[in-house]
C-alpha cells in the first residue's frame, strides 16, 4: 500500500487534516501529518524559515517516509500545497503521486490582500500583533473551517515562531509570487497530479485552479459549496474525489 504524506498551510497545523483523515479511513497504510517546523513549537535553530526551507524540509520528510515504503502518495492544502509541488519538482523519484487542494504554483498569481500585507515590514508586524486569538477563531469558523479546529488553530496564535515564520515564509514569496522561480519548473511535476478546489475559496480564486488545469492537462475537482477550507468543510468529498483518483493510478 502507498503511504501519504499531509502537509498542511498558513495559519494552519497538523489539526486541519483530521476530517478528512476521517472521511478516508485509511487503515494500516502509513500515514505522515507532520507540522510545518515552527508552527507548534519553536522554530529549529538554524532553520530559515523560508520558502525553500520548507522546501527543503518537505523533501527530507519524503524521504524518510519513502525509505521505508517506496514511492509516496503526498497532499497539500495552502502553504502545504506549494510546498507538496516544490518537493515532487525537486525529486519526483520519491512520488508515485501529488494532489493540492486550494493553491498552486501560478506564474500570474499575485497573492491575497492578507499575503500583501505580511509581506510589507512593519505592517506585517502590526498585523500579527494586533490578531486576537478569539477574533482569528471567528474569522476561521466563518469561512467554513470546524469550529473546533478554528479554536485549536487560534490557540497557537500565542507561538511567536509561528508568527514569525509566517511572515518570513511570505516575504520569501514576495508575498505570493511564484513567475520568477518556482513557476518556471512546472514543466518537471510529475505526471500523476490532482487538483481538488473550494468552489468559493476568497484566497486563491477557482479560476486559477482553472487556468493551471488548462495549462497542464492536471485534473480538477472542484467541490461546490466549499470554501478555502474544503478538506476540512467537505471531509466526504475531498475523500472521494482522492479515492478515485489514487484508485485510477
């Protein structure tokens, strides 16, 4: 059996994966969630924090798990999900498969208002500064995100490295910019990729999902009614729509 690795986004943890690791029940294959370094504990000394870091850290989290069990199945939502692609376009060996849900390597997006805003100095701060755990978990709920999750996300907020890598993750990206480096090395994802999309996602518009998929011939699956949180909003679906498409490898 192929095993999977999970990599969850921004402001998120391991935690946003639980419905939908529910939905897929599955079994005795071997499964990772790990927690982006600095996003439940403190940041690794030395680690950067960047982009590439997270990059670099993905790979290494692939090869432990493909080590033992061979070419893996990886998912990414978010932040995850442009890491997920960087990883299997750096070593697409260690891959059977990729799947994302709700971002994707795109030369012409240009990030949401909140990136642009972590992105800028002293703004960024300000920002981080000033968000409420109480006022996130509200915010998260009301997109869609279960109210449980939401409030387990917020209570990290009180992590200073997870603030801190937030923002060095986006200004690494320039905010959410991606033409310039990482969008030129789409030609080497490997072939077996899936995009599974929240109908109404505000953050990343279904039209970019659209526009990749037009690009790249990558299959789309979109889930209506759902948000940027549809792993997490329509667990059922998003495992369906996984299951058919490993179940088609």
């Amino acid at each position: 059996m192929t095993a999977k690795l999970f990599l969850h986004g921004v402001p998120d943890s391991p935690a946003i994966w639980r419905p939908l690791l529910a939905a897929l029940d599955l079994g005795d294959t071997p499964v990772a969630v790990p927690a982006l370094p600095g996003f439940i504990g403190p940041l690794p000394t030395g680690f950067a924090a960047t982009k590439e870091a997270y990059a670099d850290w993905a790979v290494a989290e692939a090869e432990a798990l493909a080590a033992a069990h061979g070419p893996i199945d990886i998912v990414g939502h978010d932040w995850g999900a442009l890491i997920a692609q960087r990883a299997a376009m750096l070593r697409p060996d260690l891959f059977r498969s990729w799947a994302v849900s709700n971002a994707v390597i795109d030369p012409d997006y240009r990030g949401h208002r909140i990136a642009r805003i972590w992105n800028t100095p002293i703004l960024g701060e300000i920002f981080m500064a000033l968000s409420a755990p109480a006022k996130l978990a509200q915010g998260l709920a009301a997109q869609g995100m279960p109210a449980d999750i939401a409030a387990e996300e917020a209570g990290q907020w009180a992590n200073k490295d997870k603030r801190r890598a937030i923002l060095k993750l986006y200004r690494s990206a320039k905010g959410l910019s991606f033409a310039h480096d990482w969008a030129r090395d789409i030609g080497k994802l490997p072939a077996n990729g899936a995009l599974i999309w929240g109908e109404g996602d505000p953050y990343v518009e279904l039209s970019v999902a659209r526009r990749f998929a037009a690009n790249t011939g990558v299959p789309l699956t979109i889930i209506e009614g759902a948000g940027h949180w549809a792993i997490a909003e329509r667990p059922a679906e998003v495992a369906a729509a996984l299951r058919d498409y490993w179940n088609g490898l």
